[in-house]
C-alpha cells in the first residue's frame, strides 16, 4: 500500500498546483495518452491493446460488430455466404481506395490472407489467424476463404484483429515497413511514426461513405506514450491532454470529485489471472506441478478485497478462464474462496509444512501484483519477484517458462471463448499446462459447427481447468476515461476506444 500512497501523495501535489484548462477545439486536434509503449504499430505484429486501437481507426476489416448491438455488418465486404463448413465467399465492396491511393480490390484480401496465414510470416498472436488455411480471387470484387478446419467463431475473427492490407505496398515494404509508414482503408491515415513515443493520424477524407464505423468527426488525432500517470494529470490540467484512459481508481475519483472533466468507468473484457508451471518446463521439482500447492495459493489469496480496494469501478472477481459474454465461457466451476487456513493445510499436505520459496513475475499493476504477494507471505509462500516489460516476460514464458506468473489477456475484445481459453490451452509455447484432455475438448469446441457442442465443450475444459487449478482466474478489469468536457465519448464494454466515433460538443 506504500506505493498507492506515494502516487496519491504526487497526485494531490499536481491537482493543487494545476487549473484546469479547456480544449482548444480549434486546432481540431485531439491530444491522447497511451500509457505502455507502441513499438510495431502493424496490427499482425503486436498483441498490445495500444496496438488493437489503433488497428481499428488505420484499417478495416471484411466484416464489422457493431460494440452496441453485437451485429455484424459488411465493411470491406458487403455480404458472405458459407458455401460449406471450411468454405467462405465474400462479395467486396467496390470504390474503397487505400490511404496511398492503391484501389481496393480481392488482390488486397488475397494477399493478406495468404500472407498471415503462413505460419512462417510469424503472425505475433496466431490463434487470430491460424483458422485460415488460405483465399483465392474469384472475380475482381469476390473472394473465397479456405478454413483449415471448421471454425464457427470465423465471422467474429473477420470483425475483429483481420485487417486488410493494401498487396502492392505491402509487398515491397513488409512488416517493418507498415510499423513505421502504415497504410489502411481505415477512417484515419497516419501522418508520422515515432515508435514507442508519439503518432500521429488524420481523418481520411476519402473514406468510404458505406462503412459501417461511420465517418470521422475530429480532424487530427496526436498520440503520445506518456507512461507517468502524474504527468498524464498534469498535461491534462495545462491543456496539453485531452483524452486519458486507464485512470488509476483513487485519481479518477479524486478528478472526478473536482467538476473539471468528464471521468467514465466502464468494464472491460480483460482479465487477470496467475499461470502456474503445472508442466515442469521450469525443472521436474518445480512445486507447482502438485496440484496441492496450485490449490493453496488459489486459497490464499483474498481476491475480493484485491477488487474493493484496489480496481473498484466494475470490476469484478472471476472463476473460469474466460470473460463471462464470451460464448461458451462455463461459470459453473470450482472455486476457491478465500481461506488461509486451508492454503497452509494444502501446502502441509504437499509437502511443505514450513512453507516453500518460488519466483514471480509480473509485467503491469505492481500493486495488484504485491498484495498478492503479501497474501501469498502470510501462507508460508516466500517470493523472489520480478516485473518484466511485457515483451520481455512473454519471450521468457514462450522460451524458458516460469514458475509462476501474474498476467492479463484482453481476448483482442473477440466476444468467443476461443479467444481466451483456446489460445492458453492447446499445447502452444504459453501452455503452461500441456494438458492432453484439454487440448482434445477445446479441438472439438473450436470446430463444431453446432452451438450446443460447443458450450458442452468448452464447459468440460473450463471445468477441468479449475478442478485441478491449472491456472487461478483472478478478477475482470474495468477503465477509468478522463477528458474534455467538450468532448462527446461513451466508453465501450469492449475495451477499444473509437476514436474515429468520437466528436467535439
């Protein structure tokens, strides 16, 4: 708690020596903060959700969902038929040119699928992608899809991380190339890239009058990584910020409470959640391969108080490895209430009457991440903690593994249970577990072309996950917004602001 209040302490500092400043509407620039740092900005090859924001305004995809409904609209394509069940055909939309002028055409679609697809292009987040066996050009403006292996979360997929890209451009430059110069059909095109640090878009006045997304209100969009939330309040005061997420709970009531700016809480679909070596990657005496010891530390953390006193807002303790709008994410599982005293008898039970020793890592929320370590303390649990950059720690878990981490995974906002538990379950480089009944009852989940097996499925794989504590669910998080008030914003519950739909009062 030393640390809360040491940034509260900075908090308040800044709030008295601040007044605060209106937008200038003006220059029609909307000045934004990205608290962790941007180094790729193309959309295959970055898993941040800095990265997802700024797909959704730079490229559109074949298909969108529309945050509120939940319905799916044709943008690039106008309308899609299953010919059969690994089988899609698309009818495009004619008229759309790229930001550098490239018209749009099957050619683009072809070549991106094809492109990501191939497992070899090293697509960073695969499970988006790897569905897609490839696409061919049937006429200028219609494409087939081939699917692997039946997918029904296709559609969902297409809505969401599958951007368009323009082929010719695309293959001179490559991906480094579209991380520093990037083009799109999107509603906003890039003017500059400083990665990690500072970009900058303008609304593209070309932008196809048809798409779904509606067109863009606000001219310029500045964006800069400022990961100091004490500097983000100061800008904010001055002028020089407009827009700021991911508000700390105690300074967005604190912001809040003054009149100054509008201050938003809405829950997001991202989850909390510790990974446990259950495997043995890290060492066959690794602890954490007993199923005893996952369930002692899933006693010994109190994850209620963790949420009331630490997230607020919407946030919320959850049990299954999964968001709960996800389809298919089973609530009905085991759970492990808070209970000290059965976490130490666990641990006795396993072998380890005095307690044990393990490493752990986190990369984000530092002070999540030692109350829990604070909990784990009282139990007998000694930690050697480590905070990593993300990057960093998800290199070590794909390489090396670890013994035990705390993490988060925001599902890229795909409102489907293969997003969170099928990407983490299926024997891939972040599987922890390598559990091969898991793995042969998510295979079926993931392909069945029937609902009411899919929800079968997925429920036996949760279910198993939580009765042997493969891994501990933690709590869903929620984001605090703080901006103008001159600025007309509503946040979405799927964690991905919209900046081409926000606009000037």
């Amino acid at each position: 708690m030393k640390q809360i209040l040491k940034g509260a302490g900075v908090f308040a500092l800044v709030l008295a020596a601040s007044g605060a400043a209106q937008a200038d509407k003006a220059s029609d620039t909307l000045n934004i903060a990205f608290t962790k740092e941007l180094e790729n900005v193309d959309s295959f090859y970055n898993s941040a959700r800095e990265g997802v924001i700024l797909q959704r305004s730079i490229w559109d995809g074949l298909i969108y969902r529309d945050p509120y409904s939940g319905e799916y609209r044709g943008n690039l394509a106008t309308d899609w038929t299953w010919v059969d069940d690994v089988t899609l055909d698309l009818n495009l939309r004619e008229g759309v040119t790229f930001h550098n002028g490239e018209p749009f055409d099957a050619d683009d679609v072809v070549a991106t699928v094809n492109w990501v697809a191939d497992e070899k292009n090293g697509v960073k987040t695969q499970r988006n992608v790897n569905w897609m066996k490839s696409a061919e050009k049937l006429e200028q403006f219609k494409v087939r899809i081939h699917l692997k292996d039946p997918f029904p979360a296709a559609i969902e997929y297409l809505a969401g991380p599958v951007s368009i890209y323009p082929n010719e451009y695309y293959a001179k430059v490559g991906p480094t190339g579209m991380g520093l110069n990037p083009v799109g059909t999107g509603p906003y095109k890039v003017v500059s890239v400083e990665p990690g640090k500072h970009f900058v878009l303008e609304k593209y006045e070309n932008y196809h009058k048809d798409s779904p997304k509606g067109q863009p209100k606000i001219g310029h969009l500045d964006i800069r990584t400022i990961p100091d939330f004490n500097t983000q309040a100061a800008e904010l005061f001055s002028g020089g910020l407009d827009w700021i997420w991911q508000v700390p709970p105690d300074q967005a009531e604190s912001l809040g409470a003054m009149g100054s700016f509008t201050v938003a809480n809405e829950s997001t679909m991202r989850i909390g959640y510790l990974t446990f070596d259950g495997a043995g990657r890290t060492g066959a005496g690794n602890p954490l391969t007993k199923k005893l010891v996952r369930q002692a530390i899933s006693h010994a953390i109190d994850r209620k108080t963790i949420v009331a006193a630490l997230l607020k807002g919407n946030s919320r303790v959850v049990n299954s490895f999964c968001f709960p709008s996800q389809f298919g994410c089973e609530q009905d599982v085991t759970t492990y209430d808070y209970d000290p005293q059965k976490a130490k008898e666990l641990l006795a039970e396993a072998g380890y009457p005095d307690g044990l020793e393990i490493d752990f890592y986190a990369y984000r929320n530092r002070e999540y991440a030692e109350a829990m370590l604070g909990y784990l303390e009282a139990v007998g649990i000694k930690t050697n903690f480590k905070l990593l950059q993300y990057s960093a720690l998800r290199e070590l878990t794909m390489k090396e593994g670890v013994p035990m981490s705390f993490q988060t995974w925001g599902s890229y906002s795909i409102n489907d249970a293969s997003a969170s538990v099928s990407q983490y379950f299926k024997f891939g480089s972040l599987d922890t577990t390598q559990d091969q009944q898991i793995k042969d009852w998510l295979d079926v989940a993931d392909s069945s072309v029937d609902p009411e097996k899919r929800k079968e499925y997925y429920s036996k794989a949760l279910k198993r996950i939580a009765d042997e504590a493969f891994w501990l669910p933690l709590f869903s998080y929620n984001a605090n917004y703080v901006f103008t008030q001159d600025l007309d914003y509503a946040p979405t519950t799927d964690a991905i602001p919209r900046f081409f739909q926000m606009s000037w009062k």
